[in-house]
C-alpha cells in the first residue's frame, strides 16, 4: 500500500488579498472625509479577526499531515483515514500533472466531495490512482492541460 501526501487549498491568498483591499479601502474613506469613524476602527478589528483565523486554519492544513493511501490491487482508497470504496466511486476527475488537481465523486453526492493535490512532482500519485481507477471500473476524467506521463498510461 502506497501512502501519498496530499494538501488542500486554502485560498490563502485571496483573504490577505481582500483584507489588505478593505482596509484600504477603509484608509481612503477615513482620508477624504478627513474624520474618524469608530465603525472603521470595528471593521478593521473583524478583518484583523478574519486574518488570524485564515492563518490559523493554514497552519493547521500546513502541519497536520494527510494522505491518501492507495493499493491499486484493492477495492477502496483510505483518504486522511477515511475509506472510499471503488463501487461507491461514480467519477474522479484529473486536472494536470505535476501539480494534479483530483476530485472524487460519490455516486450518491451531486458534487465533488473530495478534492485534493498530491505533493510529489513525480507523477507516481496520479499514475496509481489511474491504474485503482482502470482495475476497478471507475470512469476517470482528464481536464486542462494533460501531460504525456498520463496520457501513456
């Protein structure tokens, strides 16, 4: 069995993109008018709030470790402890290589429930999960741009 780590995105840079736009905003506001507004002074303590609860979720993405173990001679995936069995699989879809992008779709689920990026830049993720996917019948999907490591499986 096969361990490979996995992360998630956790659109870090978005919430320091928008906290750094509000409070500029906020800035410009408080310059043109040329006075205080204590409610700036509250918005910019719940931007501040939303701030350190992004960074405190990031470190915990960062530092707990995850991974999806896979055998590609078995019936199921184990992801962060979870398993997935290959019969409730409806689809996984493959966008890229090197930073490959999956999503696993449950046959009972309308939406992707896991979506997840292997570490390794070396491809050996995407190629075991392609072989469980061939040796258990489950429909995979490439989308975006493919790489000629896994279009020659």
């Amino acid at each position: 069995m096969m361990k490979y780590e996995i992360k998630y995105a956790t659109r870090m840079k978005e919430v320091i993109f928008m906290s750094f736009l509000f409070s500029v905003v906020m800035f410009q506001i408080g310059v043109w008018t040329k006075s205080s507004y204590p409610i700036f002074f509250y918005a910019q303590i719940a931007v501040n709030l939303v701030l350190v609860g992004a960074l405190l979720i990031e470190m915990y993405a960062r530092f707990v470790r995850r991974g999806v173990m896979i055998q590609s001679d078995q019936k199921s995936i184990v992801i962060n402890g979870e398993v997935i069995r290959a019969e409730d699989l409806e689809e996984i879809r493959i966008s890229g290589c090197r930073s490959a992008a999956f999503g696993l779709k449950l046959k009972e689920s309308k939406r992707m429930r896991y979506t997840f990026k292997f570490l390794d830049s070396k491809c050996e993720g995407v190629r075991e999960i392609v072989k469980f996917a061939e040796m258990n019948g489950v429909n995979v999907i490439k989308t975006g741009p493919q790489s000629p490591l896994i279009e020659a499986m």
